[in-house]
C-alpha cells in the first residue's frame, strides 16, 4: 500500500487567506424596532439574570478628602523604615554570608583551634545566634529612635486635620 497525496486539495497556504466580507445590501432599511448596538436592550436579555442597579442620581458631588498627613512626611517616614530594614538584614545577612565565605575559601582558618578542642568554624557557627538577637535589638532601637517619632508625628497631624474637618 503507498501512500499517495489527495490531488483535490489546494496546498497549504500560510496565513491563510482572509474570509471574504459580505456587506448588507443597501435596498433593506433596518427595521424600526431594532436596538441600536451601543444600547442595552430594554428586556433582560437571560431570565436568571437580575435586574439592573439603578443608576445613581447626579447630585452635588461630595468634596475631595484631604490626604492623610504632608507627602515630605511620609517620605521621610517610608526612608527612615527602609533604612531600618536595610541596617538589620546587613548585619545578620552580612555575618551568616562571611562565615559561609570563610567556610568556602578559608578551610585552614575555620579548622584551626581557638581553645582547647573548639575550632574556629565551631565558635563562629554558635556566635550566629548572638549576631541574630544583636540585629533583632538593632532594628527595634532604631524603630524607636528613627521610625516611631516621624509616625507619631503624622498619626498626630492626622488627628489634627480630622479634628478641624469635622468642624466644618
């Protein structure tokens, strides 16, 4: 049995050609009852459906809210924080990655004995979990002494600007 191509099909073409496009003829007029196409119909078009919401009666807009405290605040709070974050993950991300570094280039160093039986790698491997509790004690003195004064001096401008809107 061999194989044999069908002769009746065209060659494949790529792209293939574009559909042709009917217009409508022009001696029909639309009917009278037709929707235009940028208008919902007046019906509910599926019976499960609900029933639109009404649309709202336009009326005197509601006035603008202010913004909550002056941008140079914020920003200045948003740098304190980000200063706060980077000076924490520096110091427990900073030490884990110099005792891997040492690990990897510096074997001698990390088997050598700093006392009597304990080698370098061991002490500094345990000196870990001091250096996570330093960072920790790090970023809560500098929320105290950079972060929580600048929020609390929006949060008390907040209080202030709603204070003078409800009195109006």
């Amino acid at each position: 049995m061999s194989y044999e191509p069908l002769s009746s099909h065209p060659p494949y073409q790529y792209p293939p050609p574009a559909p042709p496009q009917y217009a409508a003829p022009r001696h029909q007029a639309s009917p009278p009852y037709a929707v235009p196409q940028h208008q919902a119909p007046p019906y509910a078009t599926y019976p499960w459906q609900p029933p639109a919401p009404p649309e709202p009666e336009a009326g005197p807009r509601s006035p603008r809210r202010p913004a909550l405290g002056h941008h140079s605040d914020l920003r200045i709070l948003r740098g304190a924080y980000r200063w706060q974050r980077r000076v924490a993950t520096l110091t427990a991300l900073g030490y884990f990655t110099l005792f891997l570094i040492l690990s990897a280039f510096a074997p001698s160093f990390m088997t050598g004995e700093v006392a009597d039986g304990l080698p370098t790698g061991l002490l500094l491997a345990l000196v870990q979990l001091p250096v996570t509790w330093l960072a920790t004690a790090l970023y809560e003195y500098t929320a105290r002494r950079r972060v929580d004064p600048i929020a609390d001096r929006i949060r008390k401008q907040a209080e202030v600007d709603a204070k003078r809107e409800a009195a109006r």
